[in-house]
C-alpha cells in the first residue's frame, strides 16, 4: 500500500489545514472520521445502518462500528491505489491496535503529532469567534484530549511510528517540517 499517515493535534493547532495540504502534495487520500462515518451512512452499508442508528439516539459511534467502517474504507481502491493521511483514528489505543492489525503490520508508517501549546491553541480558538470557543469550553475540550491522546502518542512511540511537528509559525514553516519527515520514511 503507498503512504499511510495519521495526523494528530489539539484543537487549534491547524491540524486541518497541514492535512489538505499534505493531501494534496502527496497525492494521498485525506480521510477525516466524520468523513468516513457520513460516507458509510449515505452508502446504507451495514455499518454505516448501524452507526446511524447509534447517532441518532444521540450516543457515540463505538470502537466496533468505527473500526468496520476504517476497515471497509482502507480496503476502497482510491486508498489502495494513493494512500492515506487518516485524521480523527485512530482515537483510542484499541483503535491503533485495530489499525495495525488492518494494516497487516505495526501500524501507519508514521503517525505525526502537529505540537502547539496550550495557550497558543486556546488563544487561536479564542480569535476565531465562534460562540461554543469560551475559555471554559476550550479548557475542557484540551483537557479530554490530552487525557485520551497521550496513551496514543505513547503508543505510536512505542513502535517507533511517532513524529513530534512544532507546529508553531507560518502554515509554509510548518508544512516544510511535515514534508521533511514524510520525505524520510
């Protein structure tokens, strides 16, 4: 299979916008999970029946559907044939585990965290204006993160899949210092 990535960041660290543009430079199919989830729905695939049953009670989507829909979308012929740069999954260790095992191996072949700090993101998501981005609301969304993501970094670092981007400057800065460790893999 050619390049699969995942990108990883907290809320406010441009992590959408080093996607796009690593999508479109390499060539690879950039896949959000909410992307996978609304494609699997529309299709009326049984996991997609599932998972919109499961959303429109108003509970979240489990690590089974999710990691059937990932499965069936990995295994698309776009993917195969261009790659992936995988953003939202995995979200959980048990979704890293799932990955590798569909993957056929230890998993992507490199899992890149967009590193911005705390008080930068949050002053990001400040200036944008929108009206759920108070302080408090900021503060709990980076609190969740952290607490879920950082048993995933150590996890892609364990394996030796993790790439640690500063994800300060301007958006050209930081996508040279995505390129330079894509281009080394």
């Amino acid at each position: 299979m050619p390049l699969t990535l995942v990108i990883l960041g907290r809320q406010g660290s441009g992590k959408g916008t080093q996607a796009a543009l690593v999508a479109e430079h390499y060539g690879v199919i950039h896949i959000s999970t909410g992307d996978m989830l609304r494609a699997a729905v529309d299709a009326g695939t049984e996991l997609g029946l599932r998972a919109q049953a499961v959303m429109d009670a108003g509970d979240l989507v489990g690590d089974d559907i999710m990691i059937g829909i990932v499965r069936e979308r990995l295994g698309a012929a776009d993917i195969q044939a261009h790659g992936v740069l995988l953003d939202g999954f995995p979200r959980t260790t048990a979704q890293a585990d799932a990955l590798a095992h569909i993957l056929g191996g230890s998993g992507p072949d490199v899992a890149v965290n967009l590193d911005v700090p705390i008080a930068e993101v949050t002053q990001r998501m400040l200036t944008r204006g929108r009206a759920d981005d108070t302080e408090e609301t900021i503060a709990r969304r980076l609190e969740l993160y952290e607490a879920e993501t950082a048993p995933l970094l150590d996890w892609f670092e364990q394996r030796g899949r993790l790439a640690v981007v500063d994800g300060l400057g301007t958006e050209d800065e930081v996508f040279a210092r995505l390129c330079r460790i894509i281009d080394d893999i």
